[in-house]
C-alpha cells in the first residue's frame, strides 16, 4: 500500500485494533 504524501487519523489508537493499525502505520513512516 502507498502511504506517501497521504494522512491517516486512527482513532481509538491506544488500544486494540487501533493501536495496531496507528503502530503500523508509524512503521510504514
């Protein structure tokens, strides 16, 4: 998936499925 140039707002990020996607996407810069 390209992530370049493009925003993404998890919310609910400190738990759950939230805080995987949000510790994904930090990941993938």
């Amino acid at each position: 998936m390209q992530l370049q140039g493009k925003v993404a707002i998890v919310t609910a990020a400190g738990r759950g499925i939230g805080r995987g996607i949000a510790l994904i996407l930090a990941r993938a810069g």
